[in-house]
C-alpha cells in the first residue's frame, strides 16, 4: 500500500480533476506516479468519483481511523 503521504496527494491530484471537469474542462489528465496516467471525461465522471472515495477509504484505513458501522434499521 502507498504512503500516506503519496494518498494525499493522489487524492488532491483526483479532486482537482474532478473539480476540472466540472466547471467545464472536457478531458482532464491524472498522473500516477511511474504506472502512466488516465484521462477522466464527462463520460466517466462516476468513475473518477469511485476512484476519490477508494482514495479516501484508504487514507482512513491508513490513519487507523474506524470504518463506519453499518445501518441497522428494525421495524
């Protein structure tokens, strides 16, 4: 697993693009680190945010921060 540090910023680098795309920017570019780099359209917006909340859920993970308990509901 990447260093928390190296998370962080991936995960700025996947918000900023984000943010890109929508306030107009058709294509926008994500490097990561050597492993090349993935073009994000409006096409695939839901991806690029599956791929913030992975970011995010591994940040968390790697701070020791508790995963969210589940809904219970009862009737």
């Amino acid at each position: 697993m990447p260093s928390l540090v190296i998370l962080k910023q991936r995960l700025e680098e996947a918000e900023l693009a984000l943010h890109q795309l929508n306030t107009g920017a058709r294509e926008v570019e994500v490097r990561v680190d050597d492993f090349g780099m993935t073009e994000f359209s409006e096409v695939n917006v839901r991806d690029l945010e599956r791929y913030i909340a992975h970011l995010r859920q591994a940040i968390a993970h790697t701070e020791g921060k508790p995963r969210r308990r589940p809904i219970l509901m009862r009737f």
